[in-house]
C-alpha cells in the first residue's frame, strides 16, 4: 500500500525534481544543476550566493557552477555562443543569482560581461551592490554615445555589468529598438562571452523577442516548484520562434534528499561534499 501510494504521488506530482524529469517531461538537455543552499550555509545572507568564487565556503556550489560552465562550453564548441540569455518560466525560480554566477565561472577564463536586460523587476545592481544613480542599459539605448559611461566593473568578481539604469514605460519597446542591437554588436567585439539576464517568459514577452538576436537561451527551472506544464510551454513558445535553447539548469535542488532516495544520482552528489555522509566524515 506504501509503494503504490508512493508512485501514485509521483504520477501526480507535476513539478519537476531532477535530471530525470527534464529529459522526460521537457524533453530538453540539462546543463546542470544548482543546490538547495540553506540559511545556516548561506550565514543568513542570501545575496552570499552572487559572491561565490570569492567567499569561504559554498565549495560544492561553486564546484557545481563550474561544471554548469563547462557544460555550457562544450554546447557551443560545434556552433559558439558567445551571447546567452537566461530567462526561466515564473519569477523566484533564482534566474538572476544564476546569471550572476554563470558570469563569474566565465569571467574566470575570459573577459565576460553581464547584462541586466530584466527592465521590469531588475536586480543585478543590487546583488553586486553597485551604487545606484549609475548610467545603465536604458541610458545606453538613448543615447548610445554614453555606453562606456553604462558599463562597471565589479572587480572581485572578475567581470563587467551592465544594469538596466531608470526602468522605461515600455522595455519591450526599448530592447526592440535598433540601438539595442546596435549596442550588442558593438559589446560582442569587446566581449568573448555576453550573459544576458531577462524577465520570466510567462510573465512578459521581453525574453521571446532577445531571443532572436542572441546565440542561445538558458532556461531555469526551480525544483520542485516549477509545474512541467509551465516550463514545457515556456520552452515551446522558445522553439516555436526558431530560438536556440542550449538546456535548463535546474535549480535549488535538494542534493541531500536526492542523493538519499536516487542511486542514480548519489554518485555525481558525493564529489562535492553534499551528502549527509561527505559532510560528517
């Protein structure tokens, strides 16, 4: 009775929660993974996540973005990508902390640069703790002129960023125009790798039209809190507009908890020091 009452909630269960899922249910290629970092290893501060490649601590995060990166790296050996988006179904799925951290692990090996293309709800400023006031994205499009004014170095972290600057009326309207894409051409001669970081695809259109004019998109998908059905869509719509979708990336994955219930998987787990076990011994 336990087993089958143990299936029939997986059968019912329409989010997803691991590897698994995301060659099943959304029929895409997964990059990697990010783990579930909890208050006690995050010391109580939650914008630690964006200072991982400098803080103490968080080795297997930041081992498991490494491996994101490589993955990433060998996707577009056969076709580049020196332009990605990143964009995931619904907020809160952690796209942004994402972004931010595929832009470190790059800025690592070559010169990076992260925008804030997110003109609704921007965040990178704030997780970097850039000064406010500055030139941003928006300053650029008007006037292109004032671009090397828009860009900040965040030097230990090793990369640039581009915020998104005062949030226009209409972004979809600004990220359409033809100084935009200008602007972009101009970066991808400065730049060998360009992160991209957009709002969510249900909630606007602003990452359907980026990712026409980018190389490839990232997708996020927060486990066991996405509904397939939701990010299956969001994936399709990507598809449907000739868009390239390198994989997903799912995030905030209970290491421990799969490790524990999912053979499969407890190897991959245990190098980075995830495991009830690893961290005792």
């Amino acid at each position: 009775l336990g087993l089958a009452l143990a299936l029939l909630a997986d059968i019912l269960d329409s989010t997803v929660k691991n590897g698994d899922d995301v060659d099943r249910k959304l029929g895409v290629p997964m990059l990697g993974l990010l783990p579930l970092v909890s208050e006690k290893e995050s010391g109580g501060d939650p914008q630690r996540l964006v200072r991982a490649f400098v803080d103490e601590g968080l080795d297997g995060f930041r081992e498991l973005v490494r491996t994101l990166r490589t993955s990433l790296t060998l996707a577009s050996m056969q076709k580049p990508a020196n332009i990605i988006l990143v964009t995931s179904s619904v907020p809160g799925e952690g796209k942004t902390t994402t972004s931010c951290n595929i832009a470190e692990a790059f800025g690592q090996m070559e010169k990076t640069l992260l925008i804030d293309c997110d003109m609704r709800r921007p965040s990178v400023a704030k997780k970097f703790g850039l000064p406010s006031g500055k030139p941003g994205l928006s300053n650029a499009v008007a006037y292109p002129e004032m671009l090397d004014e828009c860009i900040q170095t965040v030097e230990e972290v090793g990369i640039d960023v581009i915020s998104s600057g005062p949030v226009p009326p209409n972004p979809l309207e600004l990220l359409g125009s033809k100084n935009f894409r200008d602007i972009l051409d101009t970066l991808r001669q400065r730049y060998s790798r360009i992160i991209v970081d957009s709002a969510p695809m249900q909630a606007v259109s602003d990452a359907l039209y980026l990712s026409t004019i980018v190389d490839g998109v990232v997708y996020i998908v927060k486990a066991d809190s996405t509904k397939d059905r939701l990010a299956k869509e969001g994936i399709q719509r990507l598809d449907d507009n000739n868009a390239r979708v390198i994989g997903v990336v799912l995030n905030q994955v209970d290491i421990e908890r799969e490790a524990r219930y999912a053979d499969s998987y407890s190897g991959y787990y245990d190098p980075y020091a995830y495991t009830s076990e690893k961290s005792e011994s």
